[in-house]
C-alpha cells in the first residue's frame, strides 16, 4: 500500500497557524500503522518517488497523477487522505483507499473533527480505520466528499 501523506486544505479564512509539518508526518505514520497492523496491508517505500511526489502538489488536486507515483512503487492501493479545515473547531479528514490498478476506490470514509490538535487528528484516523476503512461491510456507502482527482 502507498501510504502518501496527509494534506492540509485550509478554507477557514483564519491566520495560518502552527506549523503542521509534525502533525501531518504523524498522522500519516498513524495511518499506515493501523492499516499494516490489520494484516491486509504492507507499506511500501515512497522514497523513490519523493521528488515527484512533492513537485505534484496537493495530491487531491493533481487529477490521479498519484496512481502512476503509486504504480511505479509496486503498490496494489493507495491511501489518499486530506484534513480540510472549516474554522478552528471545525474539520474533516477523508481517507481514500483505491486499487491502483482499476484507478477504483474501495473503500473510503470521512469523520468531523472539533478542534485542529494533534489528539483530534490522531483520534479521527483510528476511528476511520476502525469503523470505516477495515470494516467488512458489503452494503458500503460512500462517507464523504467525491473522489479526489475525478
């Protein structure tokens, strides 16, 4: 699985504020954790493609350029996931779980966040994969926004 790194999309209208870089790294090793520690998952090395990687941009923005990071890495799905900030007590992270072959999402969800803290983010991510991306659901609905990229 290629595990590519959170994204931070900020609407709110408020000031930047701290620097997210740490959070953004920890969340994404979250992720790519709990999905490894399910055992239906290994995660494979983005380093090989880290240059292109950032050179693309917001990844939920590029139109699928990230399959093809993805292919050239060997991974069979890719994890997208994007944190949008509302306001200061408002968010949402929304995670991607597509098969990198068919270019298809299998799985995906979204949880509301209240406040923009590491602990929201943490605690947003394990209960995605708990109760949405590792669930065994055969009726599953979409849970949140379109598909990033069309």
């Amino acid at each position: 699985m290629a595990v590519f790194p959170v994204e931070f999309a900020d609407t709110s209208g408020e000031a930047p504020g701290a620097d997210r870089t740490g959070r953004i790294a920890s969340t994404t090793a979250e992720l790519a954790d709990l999905l490894e520690q399910s055992g239906r998952y290994r995660e494979v090395d983005l380093t090989p493609v880290r240059q292109r990687l950032t050179a693309a941009g917001p990844l939920h923005l590029c139109d699928g350029c990230w399959l093809d990071l993805a292919r050239e890495t060997g991974a069979k799905v890719a994890a997208v996931t994007v944190v949008h900030k509302m306001s200061t007590l408002v968010a949402s992270i929304h995670v991607w779980l597509v098969d990198v072959a068919a270019g298809q999402v299998i799985r995906d969800g979204a949880v509301s966040l209240r406040g923009d803290t590491d602990e929201a983010w943490r605690r947003g991510v394990r209960y995605l994969v708990q109760n949405v991306l590792l669930k065994e659901d055969p009726g599953h609905v979409s849970r949140s926004s379109p598909f990033p990229g069309g």
